[in-house]
C-alpha cells in the first residue's frame, strides 16, 4: 500500500539533502503514518485506517464520523 494518509491524503515529498559542500542529492520526507484501528458506533463496525498522526489529532477532536465526513466532502478520503 502506497505511503499516503487515507484522510488528509499527505503523500511523500520529495527534496534534496545539501552537504557542507553545497552538494545537492535527491531524497525522500515521508508522513509519518499509522495504521490504526476505529470503532464507528452508527454501524457498530472497525475499520482499519492508515493515517498520519495529525490526522489522528483530528480524530480525536472531531471524532471519527465527523472526520470520514468532512474528507468524504472535500474529496481526501481513499478506502
């Protein structure tokens, strides 16, 4: 499964690491991802969402109905 969180959509980025020298190689900043388990008390089902720690913030604000929603809405939502 590719490294994209399954609410907000962060995905990796891609820069360069410079050395003293000015030296200039490609490399890789990845979210930091979390699979993690949520209960839905409407349907009294788990789901299992790979999310980004500042998606689970979120969640734990907003809740995850209200989350699903507002990513549903705003198109950011992968399943």
């Amino acid at each position: 499964m590719a490294k994209v969180c399954q609410i907000t959509g962060k995905r990796t980025r891609v820069g360069n690491n410079v050395s003293h020298a000015n030296n200039k190689t490609k490399r890789k900043f990845y979210p930091n991802l979390q699979t993690k388990r949520f209960y839905i008390p409407s349907t009294g089902e788990w789901i299992t969402l790979k999310v980004s720690t500042s998606a689970l913030r979120t969640i734990n604000k907003n809740g995850i109905e209200n989350t699903i929603r507002k990513s549903y809405e705003k198109g950011t939502l992968t399943f």
